[in-house]
C-alpha cells in the first residue's frame, strides 16, 4: 500500500471534533500506509431532475440560508447536508447530499437518509472530550476503513488501524464502525489519511472528526451513517467538485 499524495486545497478549518472511537478523539494512531483510488469523474451524479428548460436555476439549497450558503466555495459542486432538530434529540439527524449543475442549480441527489451525531448535540466552539459536534462547512477528501476500497473515487487508506472492539454510550459494540470513513477537515492536514493525528489548532480543539458506519448509538462528535449509505457515499463523491459537508441544527443553517 501506498501513502496519500498531497492533493489540492480544502476549505479552511473551522472547528474541532472528536469520535467516538479508540484509534480518534485525539488518541489517533500515526497515519498508516494507504492505497489510493481517485479516477476522475465526467459530472454531478444522478438523482432526482431540478427545474426543467427555460426555469431559473436553484441557486441555494433547500434549509440553507444565506449565510450558511455563502459559507460554501463559488467551487464547490457536492454538499452532503447534516441536520436536525435538538428540541426533538439532540443525536438524531437527517442526512442529504446535493450537487449542482450550472444549467439546472442545486438538486438532490442522495437522501434524506436517518444518521447520527454526538451524545451531546451540537456546537459551535467544540473542545475536547466535550461530546458535541461542531456545526459548519468543513471539507472532505480523505477516506479510508477497515474494509477493502468500495469504488470511491477518494483518496483510500485501508488499515487495520481502523478496528475498534469497544463499545459506545449504550453498551453497543463498535465492532465495524470505521469499516468506512470520510475525514472531515476540521484541525486535521487536508490530503492525508483520517488517521493522520496532526492537530493545526491544538490538541485542546480536538480532532478525528470523520463519517462513519453507524453502531446504533450517538457518537463523541462524530456523524454516523447506515453502513449501506456510507458505501453509497463514497461512491457518489468527485473529488473534482469539492465535497464539503454542511452540518448543525436546522434553525442555525437558515440564517
């Protein structure tokens, strides 16, 4: 297996997260060899049609307001949507991932699908150990798992690294939660494998912030998706259109 290769820029930091793991939260083993997958792509995957010829493109997404939305790069052609209502729990979440076409805008392409964040709910000045996801655009380019590569178009490191035998909030196992992972670029170095423990910010900020196999219990900070949209995820990813998740409570990404 090879190392990641530096690739291109990814949106600022902008928070700190941990998960809910052993190998991340900021006890991250140092980054493991890797293979990489990454043949380009020909445009927006397929999914639901936007607005017909002749209409107005949709130039925002839907329950993303005007700053939430001018928060994401003029570049920026795939946004995976993590949010919820904490008054309703502050763990459940939905999950949709949007592209955009210069003729049609904004459309759906994947989603709502259920997910998971932190014990906690969310937060906009995350710290260490304290069990909340941060809300915010984060890029995410780098993926990896347990599991053999399954057709990302994503830089891939596949390690053994990624086994957790423990067990979550609830008593779940966690057996099989980092068979995939995507790294969120939150106080990490873009370009590297998720298990890569360099903290930008400091180690106060946390770091580890990834998606991953849902255990069936909330996460320290993490998100977590049904093992079968994880695979679904990562297939649908270009990384020529510059992924970002957009994550947090429903009323903030309005504004």
């Amino acid at each position: 297996m090879r190392r990641p290769t530096a690739r291109r820029t990814c949106l600022p930091v902008l928070v700190a997260v941990c998960c809910l793991s052993v190998v991340s939260c900021g006890n991250t083993p140092a980054p493991h060899a890797s293979t990489h997958s990454a043949a380009p792509s020909s445009g927006t995957p397929a999914g639901p049609r936007g607005p017909g010829p002749g209409s107005r493109p949709d130039a925002r997404i839907p329950g993303l307001g005007p700053a939430t939305q001018a928060a994401i790069a003029a570049g920026t052609r795939q946004v995976l949507v993590v949010t919820g209502d904490p008054s309703t729990s502050p763990s459940h979440v939905s999950a949709s991932l949007y592209g955009r076409e210069d003729t049609v805008g904004w459309r759906r392409v994947a989603g709502p699908w259920q997910a998971r964040n932190a014990v906690r709910g969310w937060t906009r000045d995350h710290r260490a150990g304290d069990l909340r996801t941060p809300s915010g655009v984060f890029g995410i380019r780098d993926a990896g798992g347990l599991l053999p590569d399954p057709g990302t178009r994503l830089p891939y490191d596949r390690s053994e690294e990624f086994r957790e035998p423990g067990t979550g909030f609830y008593g779940e196992s966690l057996e099989g939660t980092f068979d995939y992972v995507l790294a969120i670029d939150y106080n990490r170095r873009p370009g590297t494998s998720p298990l890569d423990k360099s903290r930008p910010l400091g180690e106060e900020k946390g770091g580890g912030l990834w998606i991953h196999v849902d255990h069936e219990g909330p996460t320290k900070g993490c998100v977590a998706l049904p093992r079968s949209r994880m695979r679904q995820l990562l297939r649908l990813l270009r990384p020529e259109h510059r992924p970002v998740v957009v994550m947090g409570p429903r009323a903030e990404l309005l504004r």
